[in-house]
C-alpha cells in the first residue's frame, strides 16, 4: 500500500472521539458522571434501575431489544445493572448464565441510549472455593478468606489475578470510537450482614477497608479510568450514622454512598409492608445525611419487593419514601427467567403494572428517555 492510500483509507476511517482524562484521572466523561449523579439528588430526581434488565426476564432468556419494564411501560430503566460473579474464574458466563460478551454488548448499547450502567461482584471465596454466600460447613474457613487474600495472604497472588479480569473487563469498554464507558462499580456490598464471605463476622473492619483498598488499586494500576465506586452496607446500621461508617474506606475511595434495603414480607402483609417503609425512611435518611456531609453522591442501590404481591406497592410504599430523600437512583433486583416467583420488576399481566406505570410517569423518575446528557456537564442558564 502507498503512503498516499494509505492516507486516504485513514481519512475516510472512523474519528476517534475526545476521551479526555481529568485531573483526578479518570475520563471526563467518568467525572461528569458523578457531577450529574450529585446533581440529581440535589434537584429531587432519581433514576429508575432494573438488574439484568435486558438479557432476561419472566418466561424469556437472550431475546434481542426486550426488556420486561419496556413491555410496561413502553421506555428502558434510567439505569441497568449487571453483575461480574464468575468473571475470576475465566468463565465465558457470570453466576446467572449471561455470557460476558452479552453484557458488554448491552453496556454498548445502553451507553448509546443515553444510560446508566452498574456492575455488582458476587465473587466465589477463593479460599474455599465455595460461592459468593457463607456455606455453614465452611465457616472456619470464610472468616479466614479475606485475611488470605491481603498482602502476605496465602491467595494474594491469585486474587491480584481476580481483579485483573474485572480489570480487563472494564477496559474493554471502549467503543469503536475509543470513548470508555463510565460505570457505577459496586464490589464488597451488604458487609454489615454475615452472608458473604467479606461480611460484618468474616473480617475485621481494618481488613475491610484494606480490601477495598486493594482492589481500587490493582485497579488503577491496570489502567481502569472508566469506574466509580459505591459503597453499600445494608440495615444492619439501623440508622446509626457510626454504624455506616465503621468500615468505610475512605473518601478518596468512594464516590456513591448507598444502601442495600428489601421488603421482605413473604406476603402482602400490610404491617411487613409498613415496616419495611418505616425502616427505607430511617436508613436513607442517614444515608443522605453522612453523603451530603462527605460531598458524594447517595443512591439507594438495592431494594425491592419479591413476587410484588401488593398492586399499589410503587406509589403507595416505595415513591413516598423515595421522594423525601435526595438519592440519585433507585436500583431493584431482577426478573429471574428460570423463576417465575423470583421477580422485583413487573411484567405484562403482573398486578402493579398500572400502578408502576403511575410510578415512572411521576416527575421525581427517570427512565431512558429523560436521561439526557448525563455524561456531559450542563451549562449554567
């Protein structure tokens, strides 16, 4: 090929787009994120996320384009979650059989929507070998893990590897006009129960804080300039601003502060239901007031009502907590596809549809289409 072919093949190319880096070191577009995420909760609107949004949902699995809230409502959540479990072990799938490739093709997609992306960790212990959760027989063994992976740990190495692979993950994020997506990254949640294997009982708070520590680091060092970090204990702080932040790993960390808070009544129990309302509004409440006093952004970044047996559970329940606090997204769980119990989002013929259609038209919601330029600053009026 001639120099001058070669010029011409490059000209009529795709352009690189300008993915600056700040001064803090990641992308423009990453810190622009985390000033518009503030600024929502600053004006008293919160985007609306769904997990798993659009790879499954009830009665379907893979299908193109769909997306349970969509068939509801006609618009995609503000916000999508996925999660990264299984990404250390070098499977081509996470823990609830999405293929990786899948998920970074629905990032892509979401991105050039205009949305928001999350991503969760639910990471088998690497000194067991065991899953994410605390198996009973194993538990002299789980409050050994995380002290095994830290520096001088016998599994240090291999965990160093681990966060690689989200590491590599993340850097593929990159479109084909070298622009990286921003995203919410959010590992080590719910730490004030005993569930996982990095919970309250399985760690010292020093330890906590050092895996924390570690992992933004090794991330950093792999060049990762793309993520934001959240930081989401759950009730077990019953409003105890001290509680919240006994294993907090600092501000130089943590960039979203959130809260993991489900409505649990197996039923539709109206007094659950009222507790779990009760409880929302006393957790976020601290949550707000310790993000407002650290200058970071506040979400509620897990909740929801499995089986959604109350028809007016949106507007009645949810909404009116929501709309007190100045959070900055609200992020329920997932409609399994292998489950037709296991779901926090409706679906068509599901009993809150009208109610949850209510719910996303109020003003306080974003979806999709009111998610405008979140990854660019306004300019003042």
């Amino acid at each position: 090929m001639t120099l001058a072919s070669a010029l011409i093949l490059s000209a009529c190319g795709p352009k690189k787009a300008s993915d600056p880096l700040a001064d803090s070191g990641r992308t423009q577009r990453t810190e622009n994120l985390l000033t518009n995420l503030m600024a929502y909760g600053d004006s008293g609107v919160y985007m609306f996320g769904h997990h798993d949004d659009t790879v499954y949902g009830i009665g379907w699995k893979g299908d193109s384009a769909r997306s349970d809230i969509h068939s509801v409502c006609n618009d995609y959540p503000g916000l999508l979650s996925f999660d990264l479990g299984h990404i250390e072990l070098g499977d081509s799938v996470n823990l609830d059989g999405v293929p990786f490739d899948r998920m970074r093709q629905e990032i892509f997609t979401h991105f050039n929507r205009g949305g928001v992306i999350t991503l969760s960790w639910h990471l088998n212990n690497p000194l067991s070998g065991g899953t994410a959760w605390v198996a009973d027989s194993l538990k002299n063994v789980e409050t050994k893990t995380v002290a095994s992976v830290l520096e001088g740990g016998q599994k240090h190495e291999m965990f160093l590897g681990w966060i690689d692979k989200v590491a590599d993950f993340l850097n593929s994020l990159e479109t084909p006009y070298g622009v990286k997506v921003p995203v919410i990254f959010r590992p080590w949640h719910e730490h004030t129960g005993s569930w996982f294997w990095w919970g309250q009982e399985h760690c010292t708070a020093a330890q906590y804080k050092a895996l924390w520590k570690m992992t933004t680091d090794r991330l950093k060092d792999k060049g990762v300039v793309n993520a934001l970090y959240a930081y989401s204990p759950g009730t077990e702080m019953d409003g105890n601003e001290s509680k919240y932040l006994e294993r907090y790993p600092g501000d130089d960390i943590i960039d979203v502060m959130g809260l993991d808070c489900y409505c649990s009544s197996p039923e539709a129990d109206t007094v659950k239901i009222a507790g779990y309302a009760a409880q929302l509004d006393k957790n976020l409440a601290t949550v707000c007031a310790v993000a407002k006093k650290h200058h970071k952004a506040a979400a509620l970044t897990e909740t929801g009502y499995e089986g959604i047996k109350t028809a007016d559970w949106w507007t009645k329940t949810l909404q009116p907590v929501l709309d007190k606090h100045p959070i900055c997204y609200v992020l329920v769980w997932r409609n399994a596809y292998d489950n037709p119990q296991h779901y926090f989002a409706p679906f068509p013929g599901q009993i809150s549809t009208t109610d949850f259609v209510t719910f996303v038209n109020n003003k306080h919601v974003l979806m999709r289409s009111d998610v405008n330029n979140i990854y660019f600053v306004k300019k003042k009026e």
